[in-house]
C-alpha cells in the first residue's frame, strides 16, 4: 500500500514501481502517477475504496505498461471507455459494486455495433459484479483473449450473440441477474468450464420443479428444510479461514444457551428441529479437531503440500471409497443418514456470509444448493443453518467481532451454515488461479509432498467425479470445480506402502440448481463441467510420480475425452465414475 501524500511529494519517483496501491479519497485520478519514471514501469495499479468516479481520457498513452486496473468500490456510473480501450497492454480490470448502470460510448444503438471499441484490445479478466448493467455491449465480441468474465449481481436480461465469438471464455459468473434463458451458443462455448447462472428466473423455476420443496433460490422461506439453529446456542471459537463467500470460525453447540435455560427449547422456535447429524461424508465423527471444510483453511506449516500424511483414523475410508466406486452416484455412495443428535459441545465449523452478494452468487442460492444435494461420501455434511433477527443482532455482532470478524454478516444478509468439522490432516489440493494463471490453479510441485502415488490420484478423481455424477444426478452444476475446492487426506499404513486417500469436494459458493426440465440441452451443462474435470485430470497427472506409468498414460487418454472442442461428444460424470473405477481396479 502507498501514501498519496508521498506520491504528490515524488517520493516513488525512480523506484521503478510496477504496482501502485492507493486508498485514500480521491476526487480526481492524482496526475502524479504520470510521472515519467513511474508510468514507464507501472503494471498494477489498485484504486479500489477511493470513490473514484473518471478516468483521463489519455490513460492508454500515458500508461502504456499496464496490465492490471482495479476501480472497485468507487462511483464509476459508466464504464470509462475511452480510457480503458486506449490500454495496450491491459488485461484485467475490475468494477466491483460502483453502481454502473451504462458503457461510455455503447448508447442503444451503438451496443449492437461491435466495431465500437469498449474494451482493452487484450482483455481476459472482467470484473463487473454488483452494479445495474442492464446489458453488455456487442464489442466484447472483440475481446479475443477473454477467459474469465464476472457479471454476477447485475440487471441483464441476456447477452449479446457476438460474445460467442470469445471462443477462450473459460469462466462466467451471472448469478442474480434477470436471465429468463441462456443463449443457445453458450452452452456449445468450446473452452467453458466454469459456469453459474443462479438467481435467474431461468433457473428457479427449474429448482422448484427439481427439489420437490426441498430448496429454491433466492427466497427465503426455502430454508426451512435445513434445521435451524438459533444463534445463542453456539459458541464461535477462533476463525479458520475466509472465502469469496463468508468467513468460517470454529464453533460449538452449547448444551445451554447463556448458560442456563434449555437449548432444544429456544431453537425449537427457531424452525423444526435443531437435531443435527453428527456423522458427516467420511463417515465418522470429528471431535476436538480443527479445521474447515472450506478452500479457504488457514493451515500450519506444510500448507502448501498437496497433502499431509494423516492419521490411522483414516484408514477406515479405504473400504468405503473402493465399495462406492463405480456404482449409481445417486443411491450407493449416499451416507447413511442416522437420527443421531450432535452432541453438545461437539465442534463444528460455522460460516457467517459476508452479504447478499458474492462474486460467484447470493448466500440464498448456495444454502438451496447444499440442501438440494443431500449427503454423499465425497461431499461436506452440512448440518444446519443460521439465521436471526434484529432482536439477535446485538449479540451475533459481539460474537462476530470477539473473532474478528466485523464485516461477515451485514445488515443485508443475515445468516450461515453449520457444517461438519473436517479433520485437520485434509489439505487443499491446490491453490486459486493467479493473476497469470487466470483461470487455472496453481501447484507448489517443488515440495517434496507434492507427488502423487498412482492409487492416490486415483482415488482423488473417482471420488470427485462420483460427487459430481451425484449432484448432476440432482440437477445441481457445482460450478466451481477446482483443485483448490478438493481437500485430500491420506492414511498410511507404517507396515504398508498403501494408503487409504479421501478426497472431499467442496464449497457451493457457485452452484446451480438447473433441475430437470424447462432448459434447453441439460445435457450440456453437465458436459460444460466434465471440461471442468479434464482441468483436474491434467493437473493430477502433473503431480503424479514421474515414472513411466500405464496409468498415466490412460488418464491423459481420458483427459482427451474430456476436453474434446465439441461439448455434445464428452462424457457424462456417470461414465466417467465407471472407466474410472475400472482403472482403480488395476492401479
């Protein structure tokens, strides 16, 4: 982070900045950063929070080295084109929440002209979430290089056909917009993976129909499904983690809420039960462990492993994972759903969303979704939900802000999940896409953990593509279907070079519920996020021990299957669950 006052000062002249950072209120973009010897070597610059609301005109010519631009949380009400389309270089940028409404130079007529210049000429990451576009100019048609594109949270009605000419469109967010149909060409896209639509009309009818009452979005009367329970009756311990979403700490159930009183009696009034599963998709309990069930995990060192060498306990999953291999992802490799109670002072891992927007979806449409999914053995158990009221705020706040934790629960959304605590021997299998990466995870595969043994990324894939075959069984896209939203955890057996490898998919921050009838080629969708999957097939191969091996050689077979340009000619999870347990079988 930089000063403005030692800016205007020329305190950074000749430093050779190549990212300049500034938070202060700016009525005007400071013409300081023109100086000769930083605009000569600026890459990164991030106005976020300064309530900026123009750009020069020259900004291209004067800048001619930048790549990154983020205007988050300013007062731009029209995209500043003319600025940004003179950028050369400038590959993402970022509008979050400024209440945009229009595109400079893109009046009516003028968005159906895609010969007019809207965007940087070598844009590839597009951040547009929580404004009120009514709707995307013609011109990004233009923008060849697009492969990242997040419109969530805007007023669109649709999207202009010339987009379908961004042929390296990987992800594209449009959660809670005004959808009442995907364009026909979207889901024929040859590179997109990564897709969430909830929140749309397009999509909550279809959930309705789908989960049978058991979740739809965007309304709030559909979580009554998942038990509640009533705020007082957990005590919040340290924080974990933190996603795009909310923030998960570690919690309890107390036995008495304050105290005193009995807890089953002021949760009763909060929904029909606050009984709570304590068995979670592993198949055992969690006690007196730390740990989330999130990407987000703040781990000790050895993080960034693939994964850490577990414990014995897990030696039990070996069994349930191989007898659920290959079989109906829908009925077989279901959990048992047992009528246990959680017990109180049982730990849990409680996440608090941050508001009613994210930059993948609303917190309405990932609580419908984790209810719509129901419990499967490679799939995080979530036992309940939270909400309360203005007679609860005053104490959800002291408890938010004891774990620091003071903007996770905003007045516009109030409320979470209670899930199960996931062991502390699961790690993250990577890490989320970097800026140069853009949309594929990252690896640190110089650690000496950071190879796989063959029946270990055998196991991490059939178990993944079993969790996706059982939600697309249900009508559900995950939507977000990254190693960095898989936890891993291996059991070795000290007589034995064989482990017992789980893993577990996670975070539903992105999902949709496209139920089963009303959208055109369904099919698609699930075929969209088998690409999804060859993404994870390559990066797992990647990892594996360097040794020739058959193995490999049939997975990256698969990987061809998978990634094929014509969406139609992919498999379905369901196959892929069945050649993969075949392979397992000689692994």
């Amino acid at each position: 982070m930089h000063d403005l006052a030692t800016l205007r000062a020329g305190g950074y002249r000749d430093a050779g900045l190549t990212k300049l950072k500034l938070t202060e209120t700016l009525d005007q973009f400071p013409s300081e950063i023109f100086n000769a010897s930083i605009a000569t070597t600026l890459e990164i610059l991030d106005l976020s929070g300064t309530g900026l609301s123009a750009l020069p005109a020259d900004l291209g010519a004067r800048l001619p080295r930048l790549r990154i631009a983020f205007f988050s949380n300013c007062n731009f009400t029209t995209f500043p084109s003319t600025a940004l389309a003179g950028c050369p270089r400038l590959e993402m940028v970022a509008f979050r929440k400024n209440g945009m409404e229009a595109f400079e130079g893109a009046s009516e007529r003028a968005s159906q002209d895609d010969s007019v210049a809207i965007f940087p000429p070598q844009l590839r990451w597009l951040i547009l979430t929580d404004n009120r576009l009514a709707h995307i100019p013609a011109s990004i048609g233009r923008c060849a290089r697009l492969e990242k594109c997040m419109l969530a949270g805007n007023q669109l009605t649709g999207l202009p056909d010339a987009m379908a000419r961004c042929q390296n469109l990987t992800l594209l967010r449009l959660a809670a917009n005004r959808l009442e149909a995907l364009p026909g060409w979207l889901l024929s896209m040859p590179r997109l993976a990564f897709l969430s639509f909830a929140g749309n009309p397009c999509s909550a009818a279809n959930a309705l129909s789908s989960a049978k009452d058991t979740a739809a979005p965007a309304t709030s009367a559909s979580q009554s499904t998942l038990p509640h329970v009533d705020w007082n009756q957990i005590e919040m311990h340290h924080v974990l983690g933190e996603g795009a979403s909310g923030i998960i700490s570690k919690g309890t159930i107390r036995s008495t809420i304050g105290g005193s009183g009995n807890a089953g009696t002021a949760a009763s009034s909060r929904g029909p039960s606050s009984a709570l599963n304590s068995c979670g998709p592993s198949g055992f309990n969690t006690p007196s462990l730390s740990g989330t069930s999130t990407p987000a995990l703040s781990v000790s060192s050895g993080a960034s492993s693939v994964f850490s060498t577990a414990t014995s306990s897990l030696s039990a999953l070996s069994a349930t994972t191989s007898a659920s291999a290959g079989t109906n992802p829908s009925s077989s490799t279901l959990s048992p759903s047992p009528s246990l109670s959680l017990s109180p002072s049982t730990p849990v891992a409680v996440k608090i969303f941050r508001g009613a927007l994210t930059s993948d979806g609303t917190p309405y449409d990932e609580m419908a979704a984790c209810m719509a999914a129901g419990q499967h053995v490679n799939l995080v158990q979530v036992h309940g939900q939270i909400r309360w009221g203005e007679d609860e705020e005053e104490d959800a706040e002291e408890a938010i802000e004891a774990n620091e934790t003071k903007e996770a629960a905003p007045a516009s959304f109030r409320g979470g999940l209670i899930m199960e605590l996931i062991p502390p021997q699961y790690r993250v299998l990577g890490q989320p896409p970097s800026f140069d990466s853009c949309t594929r995870d990252c690896f640190d595969t110089a650690s000496d953990n950071s190879h796989l043994p063959v029946p270990a990324a055998m196991a991490i894939l059939s178990g993944v593509a079993s969790a996706a075959a059982h939600l697309h069984a249900r009508g559900i896209a995950h939507g977000d279907l990254y190693a960095h939203n898989i936890l891993v955890a291996r059991a070795v057996d000290a007589n034995t070079a064989d482990a017992a490898t789980h893993a577990i998919l996670s975070d539903f921050g992105a999902a949709t519920l496209y139920g089963s009838t009303g959208l055109e080629s369904l099919e698609k969708l699930e075929k969209l996020e088998v690409l999804a999957f060859a993404h994870l097939v390559e990066d797992v191969v990647g990892l594996m021990a360097e040794e020739p091996s058959s193995i490999r050689q049939q997975l990256l077979r698969l990987h061809e299957q998978c990634a094929v340009q014509d969406v139609t000619k992919r498999p379905a999870f369901s196959t892929l669950v069945r050649e993969l347990s075949a392979l397992q079988a000689v692994a």
